[in-house]
C-alpha cells in the first residue's frame, strides 16, 4: 500500500469526532476534487439533455430512453469492468474512462449545435454508458486505497457530499446557461472541459501498489463478486432495497414533464427541481459529517427510505412550485442516509482483491434504480400520466421497504457500522 495509508491520523478531537478525517489525505482530497469537477458537469449535462430532448420530441418517453440508453451497456459490461479494475491499474482505467466522457460530451455538443439526428443522441449515451460501466468500479475501489480503514465510515459521507455539492451547483448552473444562451449547446463544452478538469486531478494522485488478481478471465473469475454479495445477505438486503425503492420512486426523470405541464416554469426553475434533492441531500450530508456514526444503521435504513416513498407521493399530488421543491430536498435528505449507510457497510466488508468487482455489482444496482427507474417513470408516464407514475412509484417503495425487512429481518437488527472497523 502507499505509505498515505500508513499515517495513522487520530480520529478523535476536543470534540471526540474528526469530521474531516478522511480529507486530510492529500491523494483523497486530489480524487474529491475530480469527482465533484466530474458530477458538476455531468448534472449540467443532465438538465440540457433531458430540456434538449423534451423541447425537440414533446415525449416523456424520450426522456426515458436516456436512462436507458446509458445504463444497458453498464449492466452488459458488469462483470468485464469488475474483473479489469481488479486485474489492471485502477487509476490508468479511471483516466481512460473520463477521457471517454469528454469525448462524448464533446460529441452531445456537436450534435446539438447542428440539430442532428435524435438517434445521435442515445449514441452518444451509450458510449457514456460504456464508459461509466468501467469508471465506477475502477475509481470506487481506487479511492479506498486512498485511506486507511479506519476513516471508511468518514469517507462515505465525504463521498456522498461532493455528490451532492455537485448536484446542487451543476442543475443550476446548466438550467442558467440554457436560459442564457437559449441553447444547450455551451453546456456541453462546459461539461467535456470538467472532465478534462477531472482526469488533471486524477492523474495528479501518486500511483497506488496494489495486489491486483492474478487469475485469468473466466466465468468463477468474472462472478466472483456476485457471489461475495450473494453470501454476505446483509449487503445483499441493503443495495437490493436501493435498487427498488429508487426504481419505483424516483422522479427525477419526469422533472422536464413537471417544469412545464403541470408547474408550468422554465428552464432556471427546471434546474433548482433538480438541484432541490440534492440541497436537501448535502444538508444531510454534512450533519452527517459532523454527527457520531449512526448506532442503528439497520432501523435508520428502512426508515429512512419508507420516508423517501412518503415524500415521493406529496411531490406527485403536488402543484405548488414551493412544495414540490420542500418535497424533493426531503427525498434527497432521506436518500443521503440511506447512501452512507450502504456505502460504509459495502465497504467495511468487502476485501481489497475483490472491491472492484464488487463496486461493479453495486455500481449496476445505482446504475438500474436511478437509469432504469427512469426508464420506468417515462413509460408509466406515457401510458397512465406523470401523476400516476409518481405517486404509485411512492407507494411501491414503501411496500418494498416491508418486504425487505420481512425477507432480511437481520438488516433490522443492524446496529452501528463503525464497531466493525
């Protein structure tokens, strides 16, 4: 290991809790620093595809297809990408896979720019998905490299706030510049030179000793993180309640449809829709930061996303701008608990050799409830309205935190994460 994962930085303060534990390492400051350069830009990007996309199509389906279109070639390439960021150097992969992001961004603004084929754009997607599908696993498991163990709980929260520091800035920001410029086009740019950004900071991040897998590629090789996951039920529990609760109650996706049919604001207004889970989120976040390490993470878990689901259905009947937007900083605060949770736990548990394929397994369980949960609010929507997608998304969520404590009671009895390190 480097010798940054030697250095033995006390946890405990006057106060008995270090917030800023893990940010004292000066190769993990270098990777959030890219990570937020790398989300800013891709939430910029987000709100100019999805007001591109509408403006050009009228159609709640093609907002659902952008989801889709990034996260088939994510779920396709699962195991490949888990095997290489095990077998291969994880930083050499995660520049390869954000210089592929720029490209592609690059590529999105030409095609704006010339009013090109519709088709051009879900291309453009997913080459993005093809990207990301190797760029989660290989950074995720080379950013627990970049610390000791004993500031994982720490980091999570780290991880989860730059997240949403760049969810909350990068929705404005490109909401502002499509107003501006009364085209999404500069977004675009803006968006390839974050990830330019990103691969500078990256790169700046002294090069890491790892064991890397010595086996060959085959099938054991290739499902080895699956079965990790499917032995360790806990872990199995949390990010399967993840997957389903984001898959049936996001509603992110349907926020173009919300902005102008049935609030009826424009573009600026668009992007605080979107940057409002994201404020609530990094409010949480911080506090989370701050706060001792949660005691009953099991209990904090399913509460936390049963309330997600609650929000969820008021956002849906919503027709006030204001308490649209109350709603969806209460889903993005929920939301943050729930992510700290499982990103310690999968963390704490996972040995160094197989982190990276099982980032993959996790990264396709992200990837599925929020792309395919797209997918699946844009086809309901279609179908039965955007009202009726969010609401019973809602109610579905809630129905799923029930099954999965009947299923999983262990996750009930989950007490705090941090005694485990």
């Amino acid at each position: 290991m480097s010798s940054s994962k030697q250095k033995q930085i006390p946890l405990n303060t006057k106060a008995g809790h270090d917030p800023f534990a893990a940010m004292r390492f000066r190769d993990y400051r270098l990777f959030t620093i890219g990570r937020v350069l790398l989300f800013t830009g891709g939430q910029m990007q987000t709100v100019a595809i999805g007001w591109e996309l509408y403006e050009r199509t009228n159609s709640p389906m093609a907002l659902g297809g952008v989801g889709l279109a990034q996260v088939l070639p994510m779920i396709l390439l699962t195991f490949i990408a888990g095997h290489v960021a095990d077998k291969y150097n994880r930083q050499r992969t995660t520049l390869l896979a954000i210089f592929m992001l720029a490209l592609c961004s690059l590529g999105l603004g030409v095609i704006s720019y010339s009013k090109g084929a519709i088709f051009l754009v879900y291309a453009c997607l997913a080459f993005m998905g093809v990207a990301r599908a190797f760029l989660k696993p290989a950074s995720d498991a080379l950013m627990w490299q970049l610390i000791p163990t004993h500031v994982f709980a720490n980091a999570a929260t780290w991880v989860s706030s730059s997240f949403q520091l760049a969810s909350v800035i990068g929705p404005a920001l490109g909401g502002f510049a499509i107003a501006l410029f009364k085209s999404a086009t500069p977004v675009y740019i803006v968006a390839a030179i974050a990830c330019l950004l990103c691969f500078a900071s990256v790169a700046a991040i002294k090069p890491q000793k790892t064991d890397f897998a010595k086996e060959p590629i085959s099938i054991k090789s290739l499902a080895a993180g699956a079965e990790f996951v499917w032995n360790n039920q806990i872990i199995l529990a949390a990010i399967t309640l993840d997957l389903f609760a984001v898959l049936l109650g996001g509603a992110v996706a349907l926020l173009p449809v919300y902005a102008k049919d049935i609030l009826q604001v424009g573009p600026v207004e668009l992007g605080y829709l979107q940057a409002a889970p994201s404020i609530g989120a990094l409010i949480m976040a911080a506090l989370l930061v701050y706060l001792p390490p949660i005691r009953k993470a099991g209990p904090a878990l399913l509460w936390s996303v049963a309330g997600f689901g609650v929000v969820t259905i008021i956002f849906g009947l919503s027709r006030w701008v204001w308490l649209s937007l109350l709603m969806l900083a209460l889903s993005g605060a929920l939301d943050s608990i729930s992510v700290v949770i499982r990103h310690t736990l999968v963390q704490i548990k996972t040995p160094d050799h197989l982190r990276g394929r099982v980032a993959a397994i996790n990264s396709v369980f992200i990837s599925a409830s929020n792309e395919l949960g797209g997918f699946e609010s844009g086809a309901v929507a279609a179908l039965f309205g955007p009202v009726f997608s969010v609401v019973s998304g809602g109610i579905g969520t809630i129905l799923v935190v029930v099954v999965t404590a009947m299923i999983w009671p262990e996750i009930r009895k989950l007490g705090a994460l941090h005694e485990d390190l």
